[in-house]
C-alpha cells in the first residue's frame, strides 16, 4: 500500500467522525460535501474513476445541495 493510499484513508477515517459529530446542518452539509470530495479521491486513487465521479457528483455536489435547499425552505417558512 502506498503512502498515498495510507493518507487517503486516514482522511476518510477521521473525515466521518467530523460529519456524524457536527450539530449544526449547515456545517454539517459543507463537511459531508468535503467528505464526498475525499471519497471521490480515494475512489481514483484506488483505481475506481468509474465510482469516484459517481461519488464526486453525489456526494460533494447534490447531497450538500439538496440539504442546503431543504435548509432554505425550513428556514422560510419560520419567517
């Protein structure tokens, strides 16, 4: 295994924890987009380019996206 692939993971490792213990959906929204980028870089790194675009689409792109709106919406409707 490569010093890459070592990093990769312990990113991964300590990235999950960060999105589970953070309260706020906000901050919770940009770390799990973070958390989709480091996925998506382990995916290649791990010779999957196939799955690492999939998951850079869904998982730092419209899962952060359709949080953030649902968050908009619920805020809205406070006002």
């Amino acid at each position: 295994m490569s010093a890459l692939q070592v990093t990769i993971f312990l990113l991964v490792g300590g990235g999950a924890p960060l999105v589970v213990a953070t309260r706020d959906p906000l901050r919770q929204a940009i770390l799990a987009s973070f958390f989709g980028i480091l996925l998506g870089i382990l995916f290649f790194v791990l010779q999957a380019p196939d799955v690492a675009l999939s998951e850079i689409v869904i998982g730092a792109v419209a899962l952060p996206l359709m949080i953030l709106l649902s968050l908009a919406k619920i805020r809205g409707g406070e006002r």
